[in-house]
C-alpha cells in the first residue's frame, strides 16, 4: 500500500459520500420538483451535496445560485479529499482542479470578449481559493481580451493562448477553451507519471478513456455545428487516450461524412455510442457522460483509481443536476426529463 495515500480510510470515506449523493429515492425527489426553489431545498438537505451551498454567495436568482453551488461540489470534493494524500498524489490530485480554474477564466473571456459587464461574476466563480493556479483579482482588472491575456503570462495557459486575438475569442469561443484544456489534461498525464507503477498505468488508463470521449465529443460537435477544416479539428484534438491512438483520431478528424464518423466510433468502441442520439434529441455530453458513468459506477479500485472515478462519477452528478435544474425551471416532462441524465434513476 503507498504511504503517500491513506486508501482504507479514502475507501470508507468515498463510499459514505457516493451512498448520500447518489441516493436514488432523493434523485427521484428532485425530478419531481415543481420549482427550483424546491429543488434547492431538497439538495440543501442532502448530507453531502447540502455542504457546498454554505459558501456561496447569493444572487439575486435562485437558479444561478443553485448552479453555481453544483458546480462547485466537485471542488469542495477534491479539497476534502487532498488531507488523505500526500507528496506526488496530492500533487496529482491537486491537478484536477485546474478545471475549475479553466472554468472561471473561461466565464471572464466570455464577458469580456462580448463587451458585458463583469458585475456580479465573483459570485459564479467556483475555483479553489486554496490551490488556485491563477490571480484571479489581478484577471478580473482586464478590460479586454489583450489584456487579460498579457495578466496570463508566467501561468501554466500563457503559451497556449498568447496569439489568440478577441476577434478569435469572439467569433470562435472554442478556440480559446480548448487550448485551456489541452493544458489540464497534458498536465495530469504528466502529474500521473510520478505515481507508482501500478497506480500510474490506472490513471492513465482512466484519464485515457476520459480523453477519448471527450475527443468524441469535440469532434461530433465540430462536425455537426462548426465551419471548420478536417485539419482544424484535428489540432485541437488530445492527446493521451486509451482507445484512439493518433490515427483513430485522425480518420475521425477526416470522416468523409457524418455516417461515416459514426460507424468508426462503433467500430474502435466496439459499442454503438450513438444509438440513444437517433431520433431524439438528446445532446452528446450526456451521451459521453453515460458512457463514463456507466463505465467506472461498480468499479472496485484499491488503488488511486478510486479517487479518479469518483471525480468523474461527480463530473456526471453536477452535469445531470444541472440538467434537473433547467427541466424543473422549463417544466419539461417528468419522463422526458430523466431521458437527459446520465445516471438512470
């Protein structure tokens, strides 16, 4: 057992934390909810979820209030979870966090490359005050797109971004974000490296399948919404998967048509991720997220895996909750609702 992570102690503690927050009577509450003010009342009283509101900042609406409490849950997660870990795994893990940073500076360029008003913006902003990798008061001095970026040099994002214009921001938004995320996930496979042996292969095995479906996701979404070249698809894609190596990636990239992108996802998955997308219109991060949710839910790590998947299993909880959240605001059908989540209930 490494030293270096208190792994009985993790595994009572993570299971403890999975039995509050995925309690399916709760989750049959919240689908049930008549409003949004109901909802985050019955998510105030959940044992586990219920702790992320006491540090949030309350607006005047009910739902950014409640979004930006789930949003933070992953934080407030991963900081609890940092006291078990020491020396390169509380590195490791502390690396996770750098999407919540990518997150709120993804909320500022957004504001600032639109020409809005950034009133207000301290209080969506979900970054670890403790582990942050950016001075976010010094960014929030930017008054536009050059000069927030001339506030990231000497950041771990700087290189990636340093030649990215407002133009570029304004009229391609992904641009921007993914050049951040190319930075989160080189950055954990390398953190991932200085593990032991047998807990780097199962990290990079997760964050590898992590990889590829995100890939999945990014190339789907260009293909089918943005004007962009085979070639521009391509660059953007990352690197580091498990199940599509450079070439997979690269056929993806050049799929001569829509059918032909899908058959090949079939074909390296050996599964048919796309079957739940035809004829409805479910969007395809739930689609990835199911995949993933599904894929690491009965998992039994003794290993740093199971911290991984449980950040993960948590990345499908805030992203369904959210989804909950904006059902209940719309009053979309109960049934028709519960075909948007990840986690089946």
């Amino acid at each position: 057992m490494n030293p270096n992570m208190a792994y009985y102690a993790l595994e009572t503690k993570i299971a403890t934390k999975k039995g509050h927050i995925l309690n399916n009577k709760d989750w049959k509450k919240y689908i049930e909810s008549d409003s949004v003010e109901k909802l985050a009342e019955l998510l105030k009283n959940n044992p586990e979820i219920g702790k992320v509101f006491k540090d949030i900042n309350n607006t005047e609406s009910e739902r950014v209030n409640l979004e930006t409490a789930l949003s933070s849950l992953r934080k407030f997660e991963i900081e609890n979870l940092l006291h078990y870990l020491s020396g390169d795994y509380k590195e490791f893990l502390k690396t996770f966090l750098i999407e919540e940073d990518i997150k709120d500076l993804s909320l500022v360029l957004r504001k600032l490359s639109r020409g809005e008003s950034s009133e207000g913006i301290k209080e969506r902003f979900i970054h670890s005050k403790m582990f942050t990798c950016l001075n976010f008061e010094e960014i929030l001095t930017a008054k536009n797109i050059e000069q927030l970026i001339k506030k990231l040099k000497g950041s771990i994002f700087y290189n990636g971004i340093k030649n990215i214009s407002n133009n570029d921001v304004l009229n391609r938004e992904f641009h921007f974000e993914m050049k951040l995320y190319l930075v989160l996930y080189k950055s954990l496979l390398e953190r991932a490296e200085k593990l032991d042996r047998n807990d780097s292969k199962t990290a990079k095995d997760i964050i590898g399948l992590r990889i590829d479906l995100l890939n999945i996701q990014w190339i789907y979404r260009a293909i089918k919404y943005y004007n962009i070249s085979s070639q521009e698809i391509y660059f953007y894609s990352l690197e580091g998967g498990n199940i599509l190596d450079n070439d997979k990636i690269k056929n993806l990239c050049y799929s001569k048509s829509f059918d032909e992108f899908k058959l090949l996802v079939k074909d390296y998955f050996k599964y048919d991720l796309f079957k739940d997308l035809q004829d409805t219109d479910i969007d395809i991060n739930v689609v990835v997220d199911a995949y993933m949710f599904n894929y690491i839910k009965n998992k039994n790590y003794k290993n740093i895996g199971l911290i991984i998947s449980f950040i993960y299993l948590l990345d499908s909880v805030i992203n369904d909750l959210t989804s909950i959240t904006e059902g209940v605001q719309y009053q979309v059908p109960k049934e028709k609702l519960k075909g948007y989540l990840a986690y089946k209930i």
